[in-house]
C-alpha cells in the first residue's frame, strides 16, 4: 500500500505506470467495493483514459505535477462534467452535470485521475452514510460499523485502498469525523480556501470541500492543487497559497498547543480520551509548549448549528421541484401536486426533517428568536477561537466523542447529531481543522485527533500533523479486507 | 407534559411553505422529532445576546464584483437534457392553477 | 353617509428597470431580448446544483447612479437577501434580491402637474434578478400545461419604491414619466415599455381628506404604459371610494391591471401564505460602498430632464410643452441641440423635431434616435435650404420624407429631383395665365366677391408646378393680373 506522494517516486522511476496503477485499483474496487460499498459511481472508462493521457505525459517527462496519475475518489456531492452526480439522493439520480465544479477543474489540471463517485449521506446530512438513499457504506475496519459520515465513501474507499485520495466536503464534520472513523487524515480548509463552485450546496456559509488521504503529505499535495481563489465562487478569498508540503517539515519545536476543556466531556469514550491526551504528550516531547484554553460557548455550538444549517439547506433544497432536472413524480395533475410529491418521494427522512427545520427557523415570527439568535451565537463561538489563538498556534482535540459506531445503533435524530459535537464549531468559525490517525481502540478501531488552526493557517496545522505522524505508527495500519 | 414547541397545524403549514406532502404518520413523527430538536435548542435562551452581531460570513470579505462581461451559454440542447419534460426547446410544466 | 369626494387617493409606485448591463445579474449571459427559448442561459442562471452567483459590478454603479440621481442615501454596506416562493420560472425557487439592507434610501423626485411643482419621495432603490418567461397552453386559468423559458431568467433588475406621496393618477403617470425619462438619461435602462425593460406596480389606498393615517393599500400589477398607470390606479381608486361608501371594507390584496377591459382583477393567491422567509444570500458578499466611489460615480451624472426642460425655456426660449417633449429622451434632446447649433432658430428647429421627426421615428430612445437617417446636420440643411427661398416649406416635407426613405441629405434630392423653388417672374407669370385661363369659373367668383377663389388659384399654379412655385410670388401675380377687389 503506497501513499500518493510514494507513487509519484516510482512514476518518476519508471517503476510504476498510471495505466498499470489504474487497473489495479479497478480490479481492486470489483473485489471490494461489494463489501465496502464507498463507491456509488465508478468511471471507469475515463479513468483508464485519464491514465492513459498521464502515462504519455510521464514517459515525456513533462508530467503535470506531483498528482499527475494519481487515482482519487470523489464524494458525490461534487459536480462532474458528463458523469452522473447523485448527492446520495433519489431526486438528483437522473442528474448528469453539464458543468466541472472547479475543484475537479483544478484536479484535472494536475493531472489526477478520477476513479469514480462516493456514497454519502444524502445531500450531505448525516454523520454515519446511512442516509444514503442507495446503501450504507461500510466501515472496512469493522464492515458492521458506519464509516461515519457524510463523507463516508471517501473515507472509506481511502481506507480500504480503494483509492489513494479523495475529496470530501465538511460543513459540521462531514470529512474530519469519517476521517477519524476509517483511520485517515482528512482536512478542512479555512471557508473560502477551496472553492465552492460546483459542489452542490448544503449550508452554503458552512461548506467546504476538502482532501482525505493515507498520511499528512498526500493531503498536503491535493489541498495544494484545489486551494486557492475562484472568480465563481464570491466566498473564495484571495490570500496567497502558500506551499503545503514545503511546511510539512517544519517542525513544532516552540509550537503554542492549547487543549479546549471543554471537548474533554462526561460521556465520552474513555478510550477516545486516553488516545488524545496520550498524542498531546506526543506533541509535548515533540517540544510544543501545550497549555489549557477554554472555548466557553462550546455547548451552544451545536444548538446554533442545527438553526444555521438547515435553515441555510431548506434554501438551498427548493431548488429540487421536478421543473429542470432531476427526479419528476408521476402523475401530479397540477404543479402544486407535482412538487409536493416529487419533494415528498425524492427527499430521505433526513432531509425533510431538516427542510422542516430550517423553514420553520426561517418563518414569519420565528426568524429573529431562531436564525437570528444562532447567527448571533455564532459570533460568540467565533469570539471564543479568535481569544484563545491570542495566545496559542493551534488547537488539539478529539475529532468524535466515540469511535465508528455500529450500523443502525442510532435512530434518534439527535443522538445522531450529537456525533459532530467536536467538529461543528470549526464550521461556526470558519476555521481550518484536520483529523488523523491518534490511536486504535482494544477492538482495533481507529481513534481520530483533530488539530484546529487558525484562519489560512492551514501549514500550520499540516506540519504539526506531519510531526506526530512521523513518530507514530497509527498510519501505517490497514484493515484487513478479503 | 411541558407544551410543545411546535403544534400538528405548525407541521402542515410548513410542510406547505416547503413544498413537501407528508404522510398522516410522518407529521405525527415529524412534529415529535422537531419538538425534541427545538427543545434541545431552546438551551440558546440562556445566552444573553442583544449586544452581540449576528455572522452571516465567518470569513469577513467586501464587494466582490465581476465585470460585466458576456460569457458563452450552454447550448440549449445540453441545458434541456437534465429536464424531466420538455417541448420544443421549453421545459414543460403541468398546469400552474390548481385543479 | 360620507360621500366618494371625500377621500383622497394615496400612491405609491413599485417601478422594476431591466439594467442595460451586457450580462445577467450573476452570469455572464447576455441580456439581449428576443433569444430562441433557452438559448441565453447557463447553469448558474438555471439554478443548476452547485453554481454560485457573482454580481456584477456595472449593475451594481448603474443602481448607484439612479440613487444619486434620485438624491438618495447610498448606504454604506448594503447586501443582498434570498426571497422565497416556488414558481417554475424561477429556477431556484428563490430570487436574490435585497431586503433589510438596500443599496440606496430616501431620495425624491421633482414632478411638475399643472403648473405645480412637486416632490415625491423615493423609499428605496435595490438590485434583485429576473425570473423566466411562462408560455401557457392557452390562459392561465385553462392551460393543462405551461412552458418555461429561462432566457430572462438571472437579468438585472432596479427596483425604485417611491413613497406614498402621489395623490392623484395624473401625477402617478407624470412621475412615471418623469422617472422613466431619468433611466434613459442615465443610460441605464432603455425605458422599453413593450419589451418589459420598463414596468409598474402601483399601491392604492384612500382615506378621508385631512387624514394623515394610511388606508389599507391594493396592489396593482401589469402595467406598461403611462395611460396604464393612471387608468388603472384612477379604476383602482375609484372601486375603493365605492366600496367604502357603501359600506364594505378594503382586503388588502394584489389585483391585476386588465389593459383590454380596463378593470383591475383580484388575483387568486397563487402562493399559500405570504412567507418569503427572507435570509442574507450566503453565496455573496455584503457591498461596502466607500465615499470616493459614490463621489466617483457622482460626477460622471449628466444633466438631467428637469434642468435641461428648464435651460430650453431659458436658453432656447422655447414653450414649456416643446421642452417637456424634447427632454423625455437624451437622445432626442441630444438631437435637438445638434440642430440647433447648425441652424439657430431654436422654435422651427422644435417644430420640425416634434412634427416631422417624431412622426417617422419608432420611438424617442437612444437605439431609435441613432438609427435616424437624418442626421441633425441634415436637418439643419434641410431648414436653410428653405429660408433662403432654395425649396418651398411644402416640398421641404417631400425631401423631409425622401431624406428618411433613401438617407439621402436634401441638396442632393431637391438637385436630382429638380425641386428648385420657381421664384422667376417671368416663367411664372406664363403658368399664372394659363391657370386664369382655364379657369374662368373661379375668376367669376373672386369678381363676386368670393376671397377663396383665390387661395384655390394658388393652389392651381402650385399644382402645375409641381409645389416648385414660390407662393408668395404666385400670390402676388395673381393679384396683379386679376380684377381689382370689388
Ligand atoms: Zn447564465
């Protein structure tokens, strides 16, 4: 099993082809994927043509860059020209993008080949890829766990070395909390690193796409090929890109560390607590100076969200009605008719509670008491990062309070919620977060620690990762799939 | 039993604010879901915010404009196949007043 | 009982402008009108999953011009806002428009009704986008079916609210008018009323005169033309005063303006309530509008109608109506001044812009104006030629027509053509004997006294020449050769 930045030696070397690479990994997903489950879609007739075009470049030696041949998934909320992207929805099955999101753009550029699109949780909401409206995905640690979610497949397939990387997107958790749960390293850029065009909107103010990947390097070498500024996308800032994997070995020597008390709570999994304290003692022998900050709204954090999101998503969803694309139900004799049950049989259980929600936060009488009182604590949760990187570089923490959980195990919505307890407030804040391999339960599941940095300080948060990677052995275990 | 936060009249008039036809059942369990959801959110009551300003953007930004400059559209025949129904070169939509 | 005299109309006027941007609101497509269906749109236009919108900036200076223009407050951070409903032209099922934070408030509008000069105020002025076109199977009521044309869908719109200070439907359609001739100077909108560049929703209410309270307003949609806005909003005012004085109360609702039956018509609520559930447009940024920028754009204004109106009475000394109509368009106003530079006589120049011209031309905007075949210098040669006795008024409207047909300038038709004015005594006096000859009856009668024979005898030497005859010389022949008066 080699890492991204591996394969690129010996494409260099001659020792590898993308051709020879590609149809590997094809023959791989056919014994696995029906286990697994990551991938919805799998292209491949283009991926053994981008591999082909990759090859001719390579032995040229013109190649695009560091991805050039490189097989990635892709989470299918992410639009691709000419291949149908489904969002894990029964409405948008039949949709078949005439556009690239600009991510896929960026990637193309490099000349990264795309293996195929990823289950997920239906429009991205959820946090176990259950809500998939075609098949859970399964975790490949423990094919009776969830992979977690929404980016599930991603994680999984990256996992299960059904792929070398994969993009994600995260609006409360969704690449960091799968990311923990398979056993990878999954990032978050700062809102506005990585473009938005193209990737099918959940909570607009929240999204962002996002790289998952075996170890630190290689989801510093795909976040370096899709970060930077997009006229398409207003959200997406111009601040430099700076150079990812020349930060990684920078070294934490001096690094300011704080640990938040309150992502250390009653209930969560002893084994989750031992394995973060134990990477924070890895950090301190590393030389980073850690201390204790508070992040005082913490609690608030989720309630805000559960306003902000889906109030953001009921927008976002109108547009799914049976009038231009997608999914139409039979036999509406109006177009009253027509939408509400097209809306009624397209959309999850899910996604209609969380439409219902945020509709209801955003109508008459209730905006101000709803979405106005969580745009306004979501100031406060901002406030409490912006005080605490006063005095510390960066922060660490547990990614999720359990480990993958099993399939089924949570029914109740809000239990289900509460997965994201960890992750949702660096959505709230825009701020950059990273999960990677910190542990493995007694059971053999993987433990994830989630580093929080600052705006745009996305190196930061890399070469800290890199740090505690390179003395620890989490990264080099794979699951056992047969 | 505390109040609930939202009534079975509230469910169906959202439900058709959001365009949504839901089963008998499905409101029941819908209104029970939203009550236990709103209940848990009420816990944002206790955070006095009245001096506080409301973010819409973590990542402040301004103006960002693009010149007005004509771009090429999508061939109509490409923009026509993702619809469910059409006539000539229009989407086609059942009748608008309701029967 | 109160009586129908007692109350008084109270409106106010929505007017939406299609912008003359190139491209939409937030895409690059074009805004031109008359598009194959869905031929000018993309898939951020059509709400496809994923797109994002950006605004574009000449839309956005365009709304900044018509507020300054406006004597609005730019205010300093203004954004945009999501309104909800579902209807199929609009693809997204919410329009992008701006709610609690417009990009301009409180302005006015000079307006000047017999004789009256009045300000009425401007509430806001906002930026929001287009929805598409609807093509029923038959009306509305009756289709089984509609089709969705989405090509303008996503195009610039200015929204200006006016304050409810208007009191009549005269004064509603002057300023109408007024705001109408403001864009077109502007360059902002082309002021098309066919074509939906241009269009007003007007709110009615009435309440007792003397009254300060505001009475339950109707809005009225669909109206576009100036004959529109006060027919409909004087029926709208009307059915009101009727209704409170029978004893019925005003339900606040929209009606539609039905232009062939002139009546207003209660529309059926076509949305369940009334919950736009609006929200700040997370996909854009707020606009910050600095100072410099407004100042910037503050002096690139031109002269407006009223002061031009105004600096051609007094300038040009023209009658207030010549003015008024010359200064509805920059364009024809532009014109005008053209000419006049060529030829300076400010009132023959009017009369013939206002007559001739206007009647030839398909409208008094800028695209019409330029695609004149005659040119103001044209004109102004035309005009000389009839001053110094080169052609007669009478032919002067011949080569005005033939200039416009052919593009031709008037020397070289009235020279082709021989229109020359016949101004030789001699030459004329010979057709002046031969029309006394061939008609005695008419000789008969001015010897009895009848003063027309001899306009009638004008008229038959001015026919044998073609219209070449200098009239007054024809005149004068006759009466030297015909019997003294009696
Ligand atoms: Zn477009």
């Amino acid at each position: 099993m080699a890492t991204i930045a591996e394969l690129g030696i010996r494409y260099r070397s001659g020792e590898a082809t993308p051709t020879g690479v590609v149809r590997a990994y094809l023959e791989r997903i056919e014994a696995l994927n029906p286990q697994v489950r990551a991938y919805f879609t799998v292209t491949r007739d283009t991926a053994l043509a981008q591999a082909e075009a990759a090859e001719k470049r390579l032995k040229a030696g013109a190649p695009l860059g560091l991805l050039d041949g490189i097989p990635l998934a892709i989470k299918d909320v992410i639009c691709t020209k000419g291949i149908r992207t489904a969002c894990g929805s029964k409405i948008l099955e039949p949709f078949v993008p005439p556009y690239d999101a600009t991510v896929i753009a960026r990637l193309g550029a490099a000349g990264a080949i795309i293996l195929g699109k990823t289950n997920m949780d239906e429009f991205a909401m959820g946090s176990s890829t259950e809500n998939s409206a075609f098949f859970p995905t399964r975790n490949p640690w423990d094919l009776g766990r969830v992979p977690g979610g929404s980016s599930g497949g991603s994680a999984a397939a990256v996992a299960a070395d059904l792929a070398l990387g994969a993009l994600g997107s995260d609006t409360g958790g969704s690449i960091r909390q799968p990311a923990a749960f398979c056993g990878t390293v999954g990032l978050k850029p700062t809102y506005g690193r990585v473009s938005r065009y193209g990737l099918v909107a959940f909570a607009s103010s929240l999204d962002q796409i996002g790289p998952f990947a075996r170890d630190v390097r290689g989801a510093a070498l795909i976040l370096q090929a899709i970060a930077g500024h997009d006229p398409l996308d207003s959200t997406s800032t111009e601040v430099p890109v700076p150079d990812y994997t020349a930060a990684l070995g920078r070294g934490i020597e001096g690094l300011r560390v704080g640990v938040p008390a309150e992502y250390f709570i009653e209930g969560m999994d002893p084994e989750v607590e031992a394995a973060v304290r134990a990477a924070i003692d890895v950090l301190k022998g590393l030389g980073a100076r850690t201390e204790k900050v508070s992040l005082p709204h913490t609690d608030y954090a989720l309630a805000a969200y559960y306003l902000i999101a889906p109030a953001e998503a009921s927008s976002n969803l109108a547009r799914y009605d049976g009038v231009k694309y997608g999914y139409r139900a039979a036999g509406g004799k109006d177009l009253i008719q027509m939408y509400g049950r097209t809306r009624a049989e397209g959309f999850g259980a899910e996604v209609k509670r969380r439409i219902m929600l945020g509709t209801y936060a955003l109508s008459a009488g209730y905006y101000e008491a709803y979405y106005g009182k969580a745009q306004r604590v979501r100031t406060l949760v901002r406030r409490d990062f912006q005080q605490a990187f006063e005095r510390v570089d960066l922060l660490v923490c547990p990614t999720a309070p359990s480990v993958a959980f099993k399939l089924g195990d949570k029914e109740d919505p809000l239990q289900m919620y509460l997965c994201d307890v960890f992750t949702i407030p660096v959505n709230l804040a825009g701020l950059p977060g990273l999960s990677l391999p910190g542990g493995f339960t007694a059971t053999g599941l993987p433990i994830g620690l989630q580093l929080i940095g600052k705006p745009f300080d996305e190196a930061t948060l890399l070469s800290a990762a890199y740090a505690y990677e390179q003395v620890t052995p989490w990264h080099t275990r794979a699951p056992e799939l047969a | 039993m505390a109040e609930p936060k939202i009534t079975l009249a509230e469910v169906e008039h959202v439900a058709r604010l959001a365009r949504l036809d839901l089963s008998e059942p499905e409101k029941k369990r819908m209104r029970f879901q939203l009550d236990a959801i709103l209940t848990y959110i009420d816990k944002l009551r206790r955070l006095d915010t009245d001096d506080v300003e409301p973010t819409s953007h973590a990542i402040p930004m301004v103006n960002v404009m693009r010149e007005d400059e004509v771009r090429p559209c999508l061939p109509t025949e490409e923009m026509l196949a993702n619809a469910p129904e059409r006539e000539g070169d229009f989407v086609r939509v059942p009748r608008i007043i309701e029967e | 009982m109160s009586r129908a005299a007692d109350y008084e109309d109270v409106i106010g006027l929505e007017v939406h402008a299609q912008l003359l941007t190139r491209s939409k609101m937030f895409c690059g497509c074009p805004t031109t009108f008359g598009g194959a269906p869905n031929s000018q749109t993309c898939p951020i236009c059509q709400g496809m999953p994923g797109v994002l919108p950006v605004i574009n900036r000449r839309a956005v200076e365009f709304a900044m011009r018509t507020a300054l223009a406006l004597h609005c407050t730019i205010n300093s951070g203004c954004r945009f806002a999501r309104k909800h409903y579902y209807y199929p032209d609009m693809p997204k099922n919410y329009q992008i428009s701006q709610y609690e934070e417009p990009l301009a408030v409180e302005g006015w509008l000079e307006i000047e009704v017999g004789g009256q000069v009045k300000r009425i105020g401007i509430q806001r002025v906002h930026l929001e986008e287009d929805v598409g076109k609807l093509v029923h199977e038959g009306t509305l009521e009756t289709a089984r079916a509609s089709l969705v044309d989405f090509n303008r869908s996503g195009v610039p719109l200015m929204e200006i609210v006016s304050k409810p200070d208007i009191r009549s439907p005269e004064e509603a359609a002057v300023y109408f008018k007024a705001l109408r001739a403001i864009l077109i100077y502007l360059g902002v909108c082309d002021g098309n009323m066919e074509e939906g560049s241009l269009r007003c929703d007007t709110n009615v209410s009435i309440r007792p005169r003397g009254s300060s309270e505001l009475g339950t307003k109707v809005e009225v949609k669909n109206l576009n033309s100036f004959k529109n806005v006060q027919q409909a909003t004087a029926y709208e005012g009307e059915r009101q005063r009727m209704a409170i004085t029978s004893g019925q109360t005003i339900v606040q609702e929209t009606r539609l303006w039905e232009a062939d039956r002139s009546y207003t018509l209660s529309m059926r609520s076509k949305e369940y309530a009334h919950d736009y559930r609006y929200f700040p447009e997370p996909d854009l940024v707020p606009l910050k509008v600095e100072q410099r920028w407004a100042d910037q754009l503050r002096t690139t204004l031109p002269e407006l109608p009223v002061e031009r109106q105004r600096r051609f009475v007094s300038q040009y000394g023209l009658p207030a109506y010549d003015a008024d109509l010359l200064t509805q368009s920059r364009a024809l106003a532009d014109y005008y001044e053209a000419a006049v530079r060529e030829y300076p006589k400010p009132k023959v120049v009017s009369n013939w812009v206002m007559s001739e011209l206007l009647r030839e031309l398909l409208g008094d905007d800028e695209a019409a104006i330029s695609k004149s075949p005659i040119p103001p210098r044209n004109l102004a040669r035309l005009l000389a030629l009839i001053e110094d006795g080169t052609i007669s008024g009478k032919i002067a409207k011949d080569v005005f027509e033939k200039m416009y047909r052919s593009g031709e300038d008037a020397e070289t038709i009235v020279r082709r053509e021989g229109l020359v004015q016949v101004a030789d005594a001699g030459a004329l006096g010979a057709v002046v004997g031969q029309v006394l000859a061939s008609n005695p009856g008419a000789v008969e009668d001015w010897k009895k006294g009848k003063k027309q024979s001899l306009g009638f005898l004008v008229g038959q030497v001015m026919k044998a020449t073609q219209g070449k005859a200098n009239p007054a010389l024809v005149n004068q022949l006759l009466l030297e050769r015909l019997p003294k008066e009696p």
